[in-house]
C-alpha cells in the first residue's frame, strides 16, 4: 500500500481559525494498522470505522475507561497532551500527531514514554468527516506513535512509509552510556 504526500509548505486549511476540529486520518493508514478495539476520538459521523468501539465528542473519551488496542488521532492542540498521557498510561496503543518534536508535549508524552515512532516521508492528507479527502496537506509532518510491544511490531510491517525509530533501542543505549560513564568517572 501506498501512502501519498507530498513535501509541500502549510495547507490553507491549516490555519489558527480553522473553523474547525475532526480531520480524519486517511482509511488506508488504519487499515494497514490492523483492527483496533477502542477510537475515543471517533466523529460523532464517520464514513469508515477505525476501531470496533467508537467514542465520540458525545462520550468524552478521557474520562471513560479504555479497553484493548487503541487508535488515537486526538484532537490537535493544547489538549493533545491529556490524550497522548491517557495513551502512555493505557500502554497499548497507536496515535497520530503532528511531529512537533522540540515541545515539551513530544518531550514529557512521546520522546520519555512511547516505545517506536514512525515519521511519514512528505505531509499527509487529511479527510473532512464527510469521507472527501483534503485538497491541500496537513501542512506540517505527521508522526505514528507506537505504545505497547506489539504495536512496535505494527509500525514495523509499515516502515516503508517513512523512518522508524525505535526508542526502546535508545533507552538502552542511554543506559549503557551513563553505567560506562560511572565506571570511567567513579561516581
């Protein structure tokens, strides 16, 4: 399966004054995800399901218990962080977010929590909810954001769609670094 995007500036739709906030992620990045049991940040209408259980708007995904694999594509923005720290918790899971990777949300729920990541090649084309696909691009990078051993596997049957990092690697690297670093110093 191909991933089409394009390496493009700011789509027009991507703006402070957006008018509004459920962008779908496109149908054959779930698909290629394999099923999951719980969207907490399903549209109250959608044209494909992404999981078998959908919450919505309606039932305030983070303060309902979450079950099973979970697909995250959280609403972007200040609240994003309260999702990503609901799905770091839960501990299996998939989201997808912009690639901000210098803010202190990618630092405190992403670069210290998650297990892999995934950086798309190019931007990603959202869908508006009623399954038309955007005419401009998401107009900044997206990254897939991996919680949970096998979802580490996931992200890796799909790696041909961008750099896949897989961050328990450097974790254990960083580890080894600071034991040979007290050996040497003494400390």
């Amino acid at each position: 399966m191909k991933i089409e995007v394009k390496n493009t500036g700011m789509g027009g739709h991507h703006s402070s004054a957006m008018g509004k906030d459920e962008w779908l992620t496109p149908p054959e990045i779930v698909e290629s995800l394999g099923m999951f049991d719980l969207d907490p940040c399903a549209p109250i209408d959608r044209p494909w399901n992404t999981a078998n259980k959908h919450l919505s708007i309606l039932d305030n995904g983070l303060n309902t218990d979450w079950s099973g694999r979970v697909w995250l594509n959280p609403p972007y923005g200040r609240e994003t962080t309260k999702w990503l720290d609901k799905l770091a918790d839960h501990g299996n899971g998939i989201a997808l977010i912009f690639a901000r990777t210098e803010t202190e949300m990618f630092f405190n729920h992403v670069w210290n929590k998650a297990d892999a990541l995934l950086f798309f090649k190019g931007r990603l084309h959202f869908y508006h909810v009623d399954g038309v696909r955007a005419k401009a691009n998401a107009g900044a990078p997206s990254v897939l954001i991996a919680y949970g051993e096998n979802n580490v596997a996931t992200l890796k049957k799909v790696e041909q769609w961008g750099k896949l990092i897989d961050l328990r690697m450097t974790s254990n690297l960083q580890k080894e670094d600071e034991h040979c670093l007290t050996k040497v110093t003494g400390c």
